[in-house]
C-alpha cells in the first residue's frame, strides 16, 4: 500500500465519521428535553421549601463557571408536563453532595440525591446523573437543585435535562455501543502491538501500547463504568479520569518522537515538546492532589498546559508534511483531525465553546482516531521494515551463496562442502574427480579456454551424479562427489560422462577416479576417508590415468 492509498483510506474514514455525526440522532432525541436553569448561592440554614415559596435572587443570565466555588442552588422554574416516571439528568461534575427537591403542583415538596461517595449509584453510561421523580400523585411544576462543595470549574448543574425511561434506554444502549467499539478498538490495538513489539523490538511501540491502555482504562473511567463497577467515589473517579489523560497525552508525544526521524523534533520543537509533557504531568499531579483547593487556579493551568502541547500540532504537522518519509506525511494527515476535536474540548474547558455532550465526549473519539490511525501508519511503517528486513536477508543469503560456492563453475567450495560432508553418520562414498593433464589444457586453450574447459566439465558431473549428492571443486581440477554408500557404479557413470562431454575445439578431456565408502561423522574420520580416496586417485594416475580406482584395491 503506497502513501496515496493509505491517504484515500483516512480520508474515506473520515468522511464516514462525518457522515456518522450528520445522521446522529440529536441529543433532545436520545436524552430528553432540556431545561432552563437560574441559580445563586446557598446561605446557611436555608430551606428548600422557603426558597421553592419564595426564589429570590437567582441569576438566569450569567454563565455559571464565572460563579466561584461554594454551595448553591440551581432552580428550574419552569418545567414541560412530566409523566410520573420522568428521569432528570445533568452531567456528572466534580461536588461533595447533590439534593434534587421537586415541587408538585399540591404544594408539596419531595426529596432525592446523593454524595460524592454514593453518586456511583445514580451515574449512568456517558458520566450522567440520572434520578427519577420522587413519588408523588400530583404533578411537578419546578426542580431546586441543592449542591454543596461544588469547585464551579465546568458549572453547577451541567445540562439538566427531563428524560423518559424509553429515551434514557435509547441513550444508555448508544452510550453502551459507543464505548464498547471504543473499548474494543483500544484491546484490538493493545493486542496486535504487544505482539509486533514483541516480535520487531520497535523502540515506539512501548510508549504507544502504553497510550493505548492509559486510553483503555480512560474509557472505563470516564465513561462511569468504573464507578458502576467499583463503587468509586465520583470525584475519585474525576481525578482519575485528569490522570490517565495527562499520560495518554505523554505517551502519544514520547511515540511520536520515537517513530519520526529526530530532525522532525529538533530543535526549539523539541524542547517545547519536553517542556509541555512535563508541564501537563505536573499540573495534573498537582490537580490530582489538591483538587478542590485552588480549583479555578488548577483548572486554568490544566488547561494551559493541555493547550501548549495541542499547540505543538502546528509546528509537528508541517515538520511532518514536509518530511522525506512518506508514512510521516501520513501520520500528520491522520493526527490533524484528532487535534481539531482536542482543540474544541480545551475550547469548551475555556469556557470559549459551549458545553456540549459530544464535545465533552469528543477526547475519547479523538484518542481512537489517533490512536486507530497511528495503527495504520505503524503498519504500514512495519510494511517497510519487513522489506527492507527481506531485502537485506536476500542480499546475505545471496552473499553467503557467493561465499559457499565456486564462482567459476558454481559447484560448492572446499568450505561449503566440508561443511556439509561432515558429520554424516551414514556411510559414504567419497569421489575424487582429477582433470588429466590440466596444465596442457590451459597451455593449449588458454587461461579462458581452461575455464569452459572447467565449466563443461562441472555439467558433466552435475548431469550424472544422484540430486541429493554433493558435487564441490575442492582445488584447481580436483573436483569431489559425496553420494550414499549404495552407489558403487557411481564412479564409473562419471567416468563414462566425462568421456561424453564435448570439449571446447573438440579436445579430448580424461580423468582420474579415486573412490572409498566410510562415515564422516567427525573430521577425523574425514580426513581418513579423503586420505584413502587420495590414495585411490594417486593410484589411478600411476596407472595410465583415464581410469577409476578404489581404496581398498588401491
């Protein structure tokens, strides 16, 4: 796959998404109806009841994240006609307790809520607050939400919503799908990666299997699994969710400075990319820690630092783009729209966008965009390797070729063969091959001529001797056939092939045989096997040359 390919593949990816977001059912849709909300301070020794007679003061204008921390009130003075099992639902928001007080129509005022410690117990799928209508046979006419210990860093009451059962079943089975195929993408690439790391030893896919989980365990947290699961405390559960996305953030920036070639973080980029990471890690902490103290001090320089590393985007996408590598170029493509979805949750965490639910779930669609695309390019990366791996392996192979074999007739060397040859447990028969007179040849032919003289005669050998044996030119005209024992009319079928063989200007070529069975299973017995076919073969020239001898008749 070429870089154009895997570009029209992202592109393709997110134009579905695209089109997933247009077709989307709208969130009045899935959650319900929303409602208007005012809100002022609590005072001490405040009722609920007197304020629900009397709601003075409230501000229904100002936006509430300029409110401060405290407690508060927060009143929905008006609301639609509500069926008797109605739902009310609000974001989850870091606070110590939430009352919700329903006023009915009869005058009569009725209770429900939580802590911070119980809120597990009314935290559906998408970290949403969901509780029902206090039993009542008269109808509601205003909602008072009563919260204490509430930081106001994102708001009171984030998006209260009314909702009926059949609408918060709709949003909690698409809530369950959204963060099933999150959760499955992040084990498929979790996966996949250990084995390749552990396979290929790449220096970045640590850190990105890394990131991966950080955004795994992100999932479960932020979706409220993980409170529903464990029970947690849900500001617990808040600090967690700030933890796992500052490492997410400085795995994803340690793999890409590991994946790219140093050049596209060299650097003033560099260094700002150490700074940022290391700003986000020490502000989280701080946050982690601290939190509720200092909240819109800590929460701004979270912010910041979340904001400085999306702002390396810039500088990182057209050092990318403008990079020799083609999966670089790739890489920036596919990691420029998750930065967009990251630049509108800082955004909505500035108070410039606002608050939306898709925009507050949009980090996890970012990370799997991210973290799904970097797969990709990593593939594609892994494509090269195995490449350039294979050709490197095919060059050694051809080499050691060249270094086990003869490069003039392209039999097997002395090395190669003896390399082969021992340790043969079986018996043997070793044929020793001498041209007759070589040296004549050459002053006859030529140094070339002697060469195809060597070369017909290596085919001549090649085109007799069994498949499974080994045929080596063991010096100048001394050639070696290694066969099993049970060839005894071995020798004399390359006698006979020898004679066949038309030589260059039709010269008459002979040779001498010396052959010898035996086991070859150590060097030793190497060396006593090849000294009696020698001797065979002394033997044979002694005789007139043109001939086959063997050992024991020699």
């Amino acid at each position: 796959m070429d870089g154009g390919n895997v570009i029209r593949w992202i592109a393709r990816a997110l134009a579905l998404l695209a089109a997933w977001v247009a077709l989307a059912p709208p969130a009045a849709a899935l959650a319900g109806a929303p409602l208007t909300t005012c809100f002022r301070r609590a005072l001490p020794d405040e009722r609920a009841a007197a304020v629900l007679a009397a709601p003075r003061g409230f501000d229904c204008t100002s936006d509430q994240r300029g409110a401060g921390p405290g407690d508060y009130w927060v009143l929905a003075p008006r609301l639609p006609a509500l069926p008797p099992d109605a739902l009310i639902r609000s974001a989850s928001v870091w606070q110590d307790a939430a009352t919700l007080h329903v006023r009915y129509a009869d005058g009569a005022v009725r209770s429900t809520g939580f802590t911070s410690a119980t809120a597990w117990q009314r935290l559906k799928l998408g970290a949403v607050f969901e509780l029902p209508l206090p039993p009542h046979p008269a109808r509601a006419v205003a909602l008072l939400w009563h919260v204490r210990g509430a930081p106001v860093t994102r708001g009171i009451v984030i998006d209260p919503r009314v909702a009926t059962p059949a609408q918060s079943t709709r949003m909690e089975v698409a809530m369950a799908a959204f963060y099933a195929a999150f959760a499955g993408l992040c084990v498929a690439l979790l996966m996949s990666n250990l084995a390749l790391g552990a396979a290929l030893r790449q220096r970045f896919h640590p850190p990105y299997c890394a990131m991966v989980l950080c955004l795994l365990v992100y999932g479960v947290s932020s979706s409220g699994l993980l409170g529903q699961l464990a029970g947690m405390d849900n500001n617990l559960r808040l600090r967690l969710n700030t933890a796992l996305l500052s490492l997410a953030l400085s795995f994803a920036i340690m793999f890409a400075r590991r994946f790219f070639h140093p050049r596209v973080f060299a650097g003033w980029v560099g260094r700002a990319a150490t700074w940022s990471v290391g700003a986000v890690l020490v502000t989280a902490t701080l946050y982690c820690t601290l939190m509720p103290r200092a909240s819109h001090a800590l929460d701004a320089a979270l912010t910041v630092s979340f904001a400085a590393v999306a702002a390396l985007a810039l500088p990182l996408l057209w050092r990318g783009w403008r990079a020799d590598t083609p999966h670089a170029r790739v890489f920036m493509l596919a990691w420029g729209t998750p930065f967009i979805f990251a630049g509108l949750r800082i955004g909505q965490a500035a108070g410039l966008v606002r608050w939306n639910f898709f925009i507050d779930n949009s980090t996890l669609l970012a990370m799997a965009l991210e973290a799904s695309c970097s797969a990709l390019v990593i593939a594609w990366r892994i494509k090269l390797v195995v490449e350039e791996r294979d050709a490197a392996r095919e060059q050694e192979m051809l080499a050691r070729l060249l270094a086990d074999s003869d490069p003039l007739t392209g039999l097997m060397n002395r090395r190669s063969f003896l390399r082969e040859a021992i340790g043969r447990g079986e018996p043997q028969l070793l044929v020793l091959i001498d041209i007759d007179h070589f040296k004549q040849v050459n002053d006859t032919l030529g140094h070339d001529g002697g060469d195809e003289v060597l070369r017909v005669f290596a085919r001549a050998l090649l085109a007799v001797v069994p498949d499974d044996a080994l045929v080596a030119r063991i010096g100048g005209e001394e050639f070696a056939v290694l066969a099993g024992a049970g060839r005894d009319d071995l020798p004399d079928q390359i006698l006979g092939a020898v004679r066949a063989a038309r030589m260059p200007f039709d010269l008459t070529v002979t040779a001498s045989l010396g052959s010898e069975r035996g086991t070859i299973a150590t060097e030793a017995e190497w060396k006593r096997l090849y000294r009696r076919a020698d001797d065979a073969l002394y033997a044979a020239k002694s005789a007139g040359r043109d001939r086959v001898r063997w050992a024991a008749a020699a």
